[in-house]
C-alpha cells in the first residue's frame, strides 16, 4: 500500500512577467509557500503562457504570435521549471506548456519533474476548439501513467478529464491520483471540468485534483479572462463527503489549495463501499442498440 500524498494545489492568478527570469523568480517563491505544507504541487494549465505577451514583444494580444514566442521559449521555460523543482527539492507539475515535437506539430504538453529535475511527460489528447481551430495545438499522445514515491499516478490536463476512458485508462494501468491542471475562460468551461473531474472520480473510486489559472489578463490573446477554483474529488460513498468534495478554494482567487490523499481510503471503499464502481465497470463494450419491442 503507497504512503498517503500531500498534495498542493495552486490558483494561479495570472501576471505579466518582464521576462523568463522574473516568471522563474515568481514561480519559486510561490513554489516557496507550497513546500512548506505538501510533497507533490501543480500549476493550471498554460500558466507560463503569461509570458507569451512580452515574448512576443507587443502590447496588442496576437494568438499567432504569442504562440511561436512560447514555442520558441519552451527549452528555457522547462529549464527553469527544472531547477526550481531541484532547488526546493519538490515534485513539481508545473502545469503546462506548448512544445514542438521532432514531427514539427505544436502539443499541449504537462511535465512531471522530480527533485532531482528529472522529467517525464504527458500531451493532452482532447483539444478543445480554440486550440485546435485558432492555436493550431495538436493532439497529443495517449495516457501515460508515472510512478512516483506515492505509487502510480495519472495526468489528464483540462478538456481530457471531460472524457471517461481517458482517465479509466490510466486507472486500469495503477493510478490512484488523477492530477487534472486546467485553464478555462467561462464559468461553462469550468464547470465542465469540474463536473468531468467530479465524474471520474466517482467512477473510478480515486481522488481526482484540478487546479485552474485565475484573473483577468487582456494583455494576453490566450489568457485574456481566467474562472475557476481548484478542488479534489472523491468517491462518493461511505468515509468520503457526502458530495465527493474533499477539498476546493475560493472562486477566482490565487490562493493555495492543500489536501492529503490516503490511498487506504480508496483500497476500503472499493472493498467494502455501498456500491463498487471500480470493480462493476462494464468488462466488455456495449452491443449497438435495437430497438425495444413494445408487447
């Protein structure tokens, strides 16, 4: 049985950093606060992305142009992810970034950095429609699942924990945790991820944490406006919330979120809860619907 995991979950409100140092500098000192309370912390998605303005060396919001400054920026920015995760002795999801891959396509990709800065990855697979229609983000790579101190866990960025096998998949491979860093401009967007999070983690019977980047930043074409709160959902059954809920923030606010996730917890409910979602997931697809036939 994996150790439990105190986990750090930050509402990051959205800046305008002169430059990749001064975002580093920003970033370890938030990082600063949040060691001192978990083992494990994780950024929204795109929150380097506040960079992407300045990079891009103009004050008018260009969604092309912010774009290739990041993607241009990317080796630096994961650079200075890296060493702060090895200075402050962490593990870091330090949310995620827009990366070229060797066949030329732009992905949405979340690095997992150890304390030692070494990283692994997972792409987002789901892209939403500004992504796909006006970023040109591509879809990325399939579910991964990393092996950490606490045992597997699982990463589906944003618009992927929207979707039932993504997640499942990862389960079904040994992750306990599902980390869903997030990055939505409407209450809609949010409340799709956090009914999406909520979803799986019933489910599954594994805890599923999300986190979102906050604020309003109209210098920036990509994070313009921010809405959300982080949160960690449960099963819901007996020695959890009545609602799953085990922990969330403040609506719109930057603001660090912290809970302990026991993977016991899990390993009695999905033995001995009312119902066992886990176990009862169908084994095998569906047959296509026919009609019922009215006697």
């Amino acid at each position: 049985m994996s150790a439990p995991l105190r986990l750090g979950l930050l509402q990051y409100g959205v800046g305008r950093p002169a430059s990749v140092a001064a975002f580093g500098r920003a970033l370890e000192e938030r990082l600063e606060e949040g060691r001192a309370r978990a083992e494990l912390l994780v950024l929204p998605e795109y929150a380097c992305v506040e960079l992407g303005s300045t990079l891009a060396g103009g004050d008018v919001a260009d969604e092309a142009g912010e774009l290739a400054a990041m993607v241009d920026a990317a080796p630096e920015i994961l650079a200075v992810m890296q060493g702060a995760a090895r200075r402050l002795g962490i593990w870091l999801l330090p949310g995620t970034l827009p990366v070229r891959r060797t066949d030329g396509r732009v992905v949405n990709r979340a690095p997992l950095i150890t304390p030692e800065g070494r990283m692994a990855v997972q792409e987002k697979r789901a892209m939403t429609r500004f992504e796909a229609e006006r970023w040109g983000v591509a879809q990325g790579a399939d579910p991964s699942v990393f092996e950490t101190p606490w045992g597997r866990i699982g990463i589906s960025v944003c618009y992927d924990v929207e979707f039932p096998k993504h997640v499942r998949t990862q389960v079904e491979a040994g992750a306990w945790a599902i980390l869903a860093p997030s990055c939505t401009d409407t209450m809609h967007g949010f409340n799709r991820v956090r009914v999406g999070a909520a979803a799986r983690a019933m489910e599954n019977q594994c805890y599923v944490a999300i986190t979102p980047t906050v604020g309003e930043a109209p210098w920036s074409a990509a994070l313009d406006v921010n809405r959300g709160h982080a949160a960690v959902f449960g099963p819901v059954d007996r020695g959890f919330p009545e609602d799953g809920v085990l922990a969330r923030g403040a609506l719109d606010t930057e603001e660090w979120v912290f809970c302990t996730l026991d993977p016991a917890r899990l390993a009695a409910v999905r033995e001995d809860g009312q119902v066992r979602n886990f176990r009862d997931w169908p084994s095998r697809p569906f047959a296509a619907p026919v009609p019922a036939v009215f006697a």
